[in-house]
C-alpha cells in the first residue's frame, strides 16, 4: 500500500513539476477561473493552457464546473496549493541563506 501511494504521490509532484502548472496553481489560488481569464494572466495560448489544465485535472489537482458557454477551473483541493506555498517558502529560505554565505565569504576574501 504505502509503495503504491509513493508512486501515486510522484506523479502527482511530476505534473507539478512544471513553472506553467505552477503558475497556474498560483492564479486560481483565489478561485476559479476560465480559460480566457487564464490565458491573460498566463499571456501563453489558449490551448497551451489547456493542454495543463487537462494534465493537471487527469491528476486529480483541478476541477471544472460548466456555467452556460464557459467552463471555470479550480484547485481541486486547497492543501495542493499549501503544499505548493510551502515548497515556495523553503525555495526562498534556501536563496536568502545563499545569498548570506555569499556575503559572509565577500567580507572575509
């Protein structure tokens, strides 16, 4: 069981693993949105959006409802975004102590 949920749990941070996904994630942060609203935010393709957007639903991290002619997608659920933050945050500490070092090692050289 906990082998099936590790190779589950991979895929899920393999689709993740890609800046446009991402930044998907981080646009519907706040709720859902269209393909168009995405498009604009995104400034890429409509079907380069689409195309993340159904690997991303294929995955299980986005859903879609339909309202007349549009179709508004949303994180499915908000601990993926938590997650996504808190990889962020750590990204960050590890640049800032980078940076810190380089620093320290500037005043002594």
């Amino acid at each position: 069981m906990n082998k099936k949920i590790y190779e589950i749990q991979a895929e899920i941070c393999k689709t993740l693993g890609n800046a446009k996904r991402l930044e998907i994630l981080h646009a519907l942060k706040d709720g859902e949105l269209t393909v168009s609203e995405l498009v604009e935010i995104l400034g890429i393709s409509a079907a380069n959006v689409s195309q993340h957007l159904a690997v991303m639903r294929q995955k299980g991290i986005l859903a879609k409802r339909r309202e007349g002619v549009n179709i508004y997608y949303r994180v499915s659920n908000a601990k993926v975004t938590q997650a996504c933050n808190l990889m962020k945050e750590v990204l960050i500490e590890q640049l800032e102590e980078g940076q810190r070092i380089v620093k320290r090692m500037e005043k002594v050289g």
